[in-house]
C-alpha cells in the first residue's frame, strides 16, 4: 500500500481527513486544512491541493498579526505597556525580532539569529519557544500564582546590583506592573562583572563573654626545713642533710614495748600501732626497744613480728628494726648470694657511702655472714667493674675538704688525655682519681675539665665506658655533685612505669630517712613535679603503702 494511496483511498491518513478539534491548534486562518494530515516540507502544498499562504511560518513574521498565536494583548509577549517599558527591557519595545520571512523553518541547533539575544534560559536544541509554551495558561496565569513578571536583562558586563534593604528598586514611569512588595535584599552578588552590592551593615554584636581566666598554679608550699635552705648541686655538701626520721623528745622504751606487745597479742594484729610507733622513732631507739622487749617479756621481739606480720609490710618493719650499716651488710650479702649478682646493690651502697661508713659495713659483714666482703665482690664481679669495687671497699678515699685548684687542673687534664683526647681508653686513670680524691677535690676537677674538653665529665663516661662501670662511675660523680639528687633518680625509677621496684624503694627510705630524705624530697619535687609522698600513694597499697608514707612524711 503506498502513501498516501492513488485516488483518496482507504489509507493514512483517510481521504476525510481528521475532524478538527474545536479550539485546536493553531487556528483556521494560516494553517493547515482540516483534511490534512502532517504538514508537508516547505514551499509543497497540503493534501488536497490547499497551499498555506506564506508558508509555514506566515509571511508576516511570527508570531501571527492577528487571530493566531498568542492570544491577544495581555499575553506574553505583552503588547505595548507592558512589564516594564523601560528601554533595553525584557521583552524589548519593538517586540521579538521576527524570523525569516519565506518558507524557511526554525532556525538550526545552535544557531544566532540576528538581532535575538537568548533569554537567561537555554532552549532544548531543535525547539522554539519565543512565542510562548504550548499549553499556556489563559491570561492572567496560572490561578493562584502571583505573576511577577520577569527580571531585567544582565546589563553589559553582568547582572545590576542587588536589591537594597527596602526591596526592589521602583520601575522606570511609563507604566509596567505594579511595585513589587518589598523583598529581603539578597545576601551578595555571586555574578562575577558586575557591580558589587553596597556593604551592609553586620548586625549588632553582643558582646563576647569573658573567657573563663586558668587559675594562676599554686606553689608547693614548702616545709619549714626546706624554706630555710638551698639545695642544689653547687651547695649540696656532705653534712649538711636533713632526715624525716628524727629521735623521739620523750623517749621510753618500756612503754613502746608495751604498744608493740598489745600490737600482737589475741587475735589479729594492731598494724597502725606498730607502723605509727616505728616511723616515730629513730634506728637507735629501736634497737632499745627491741632489747627492752626481751627484758620485758623473754622473747624475741623480730622473731614475734614475722610470724604477725606478711609481705612487703614484714620487709619493711624488718629493715626498720636492724642497724644501718647491719641492714647495707645484709643488702650486699643478698645481693650477691646464690646465682646471679646485683650490680645496682653493689653500686648503691659501696659507691655512695662515706669512708665511715663502709669501713663499718666491711667489718659487720665479716661477724655476721662470716665472709670477707672484698673477696665475695671479687668473686661475683669482673673487669674494670670489679677494679672500682675493690678500690670503694678499702674505704681510703681521702676526706681533706681543702681544695688543691692546682691539682684539680693537672687531673683534668691527665682525665682529657685518657679518655678524648686518646684512641681508646684508659680506664686505670680514671679509677685512681675517681676513687681517690676527696668530694670537694673532685668537684673542682669536674669544674676543670670543662674548661678542658668542652665536654661535661658525665659525658665523657657515657662515651667512654659502658655496662656496670659506667654506672659505678656515674653514681660516683652524682655523689659529689649531688647526692640526694642520685637517690631520688632512684625513687622515681622505682616507681615509674609498670609495676614497682619494692625492694630498692624500701632500701633507699628506710636507709635514707635519717640522713637526707628532706633534701631527697625537694629534688624529687623539682625534677618530677609531683611529692615523693604522692609517689608512694599512686604505686603502692595498704600498710606497705602507710609506712613508708609515714617515713617520708608530706611536704
């Protein structure tokens, strides 16, 4: 079947051609016949012979002069009058410029037209809406839709400024629609090229509250002790120590004993009796008591507390209960029994002590473990590390607080040559005047041998030597700077990081609390920021934990 069929037969589209629809589009005048059917090509006649005057668009320009598309004024475009008159308005006074007259159809995709700016709105390729959307609402707009008409055109170079605060700006006279009602002016100007909107007044600020103000730190309050003295290392000097332990103004030892012994009789034992009582009382008290206690009662007062008491609590009342030097004896000789050796015992007693001192330790260790101290330490000891022990048990260092400044120059210089200024180390020169030499003497040549080497003395020995050597050296040259300062080192080394060293921490303040512990405290303070007394609380626990705060006491 052909298309359409020869002789108006039965086809598409039928011979009758489509009933046309009333109202249909577009009107009669200027379109196709009713009987036709899709519009032929351009400058070709409709079927049926009917031939659009003009072509398709009309001859006089688009849209229709009269009777077509768009409906009459009031539409859109709007006729003369319209929103706004103003010239260069949006749609201009003279109208849309009207297409090619002729047959020709829309203009291409993409393509200009002369004399046409495109609206704001880009149009779909191959469609034509410049005289109105099919479907257009009747005048007036769409019910209930306040028509507001459309904005001005951007001017050359970019949109107008914004509204200002009192809305939009009055229409140019000549008519147009009404004055809209005042808008909010818009917040800026985002297109780029124009005019930037006048700068608008910010608000009223309210005015900011007050931050709230760090309270300024609180200073430790220091103890009467320690506000009258200065510690520090160019101070610091053998003698001038002060212990948190001091001996008891109205001392009785028959009436301590008879504490001690309510302590422990019947069931349970009075553990805040005994802690209270001993951190009261000095090393040689105690040792009253203990006597008067067998006197007393015909038993053995060290005996009846072990079986009372457990744990580091027992250690600790223990360590209270025997002499200073009898308690080192005991350190080293445990330190240095069965398999094995404590260095760090070794060097914290032997290296730290005074001639007195370990002159005293060497002989208790004789009568109570039957041993010669300096041959266990030989035995259980090596190299240069055993060298220096030797050299700390013989108890000869010289004592003369008098100064040689000569001699300190001459062994700062033999130190520099040993040790940095040489391949390798003499680590013999170093023991001699390590071991030998008054406190007060080495200080000065500490003093030296900066001048010297540039170098610090500790440092030197960090890079010089290692191992346990080392460390004796070390310990040895904080003494005589320092020596609270070395054994609050040791306090916090106990006590840092996971888990506690409880046996150096019983050691060091049951033996340094009769003799500096204030001094150890401060330091601690001043280089830890927090009490040795604080320490104890955040590692320890129970009556372990009370009695050694009771020896330390709080700042």
């Amino acid at each position: 079947m052909s298309y359409p069929p020869p002789g108006g037969g039965y086809g598409y589209p039928p011979a009758s051609g489509y009933p046309p629809a009333p109202g249909g589009y577009p009107p009669a005048y200027g379109g196709p016949p009713p009987s036709s059917g899709p519009p032929p090509p351009p400058g070709q006649a409709f079927a049926g012979g009917a031939m659009a005057p003009g072509g398709y668009p009309p001859a006089g320009g688009y849209p229709p002069a009269g009777g077509g598309y768009p409906p009459a004024p009031g539409g859109y475009p709007p006729a003369g009058g319209g929103y706004p008159p103003a010239p260069g308005g949006y749609p201009p006074s003279t109208g849309y410029p009207s297409y090619p007259t002729g047959n020709a159809g829309p203009p291409p995709p993409g393509a200009a037209v002369p004399g046409f700016t495109a609206p704001a709105m880009p149009q779909p390729p191959g469609q034509d809406y410049s005289g109105g959307m099919p479907g257009q609402y009747p005048q007036g707009g769409q019910p209930g839709y306040q028509q507001g008409g459309y904005q001005q055109p951007p001017a050359p170079g970019g949109y107008p400024q914004a509204p200002s605060a009192g809305g939009y700006p009055q229409a140019p006279a000549g008519g147009g629609y009404q004055q809209p009602p005042a808008q909010p002016p818009a917040p800026s100007n985002i297109y780029s090229g124009g005019s930037q909107p006048p700068p608008q007044q910010p608000p009223p600020q309210q005015p900011a509250a007050p931050k709230p103000q760090a309270p300024p730190p609180q200073p430790v309050p220091p103890t009467h002790e320690l506000s009258q003295m200065s510690i520090g290392g160019s101070n610091w000097a053998p003698g001038q120590t002060h212990g948190t332990v001091v001996a008891a103004p109205d001392f009785d030892a028959e009436e301590d004993a008879k504490i001690l012994r309510k302590a422990m009789k019947g069931m349970g034992t009075d553990e805040q009796a005994i802690l209270e009582l001993l951190a009261s009382r000095s090393n040689a008290q105690r040792q009253k008591i203990k006597l008067q206690f067998k006197t007393m009662y015909g038993k053995d007062l060290i005996k009846d507390m072990k079986s009372e008491l457990s744990g580091d609590f027992k250690e600790s009342v223990m360590a209270l209960f025997v002499p200073t030097t009898e308690y080192d004896a005991w350190c080293l000789n445990n330190a240095m029994e069965g398999l094995g050796t404590n260095e760090d015992v070794l060097i914290e007693i032997l290296c730290t002590r005074t001639n007195e001192e370990i002159a005293e330790i060497v002989k208790v260790y004789r009568e109570k473990f039957h041993r010669d101290l300096e041959k266990d330490v030989v035995g259980d000891t090596s190299g240069h590390f055993k060298r220096l022990l030797v050299s700390m048990t013989t108890a000869n260092r010289d004592e003369n607080q008098e100064v040689d400044y000569e001699k300190a120059k001459k062994e700062a210089q033999e130190l520099y040559k040993a040790g940095e200024k040489k391949w390798g180390t003499d680590e013999s020169e170093f023991n001699r005047i390590l071991a030998c030499r008054s406190f007060p003497q080495l200080k000065a040549t500490f003093d030296e041998y900066i001048k010297v080497s540039q170098r610090d003395i500790i440092g030197t020995i960090d890079r010089e030597f290692s191992g346990h050597v080392r460390d004796g050296m070390k310990a040895i040259v904080m003494c005589v700077r320092n020596r609270p300062e070395f054994f609050a080192d040791k306090i916090h080394k106990c006590v840092k990081g996971l888990g506690t060293d409880d046996h150096t921490l019983i050691r060091v303040i049951v033996t340094r609390s009769e003799y500096d512990m204030v001094e150890i405290k401060q330091v601690f303070l001043n280089k830890y920021r927090k009490t040795v007394w604080q320490a104890i609380k955040s590692d320890t626990s129970g009556d372990y934990k009370r009695i050694l705060q009771a020896l330390v006491k709080k700042n």
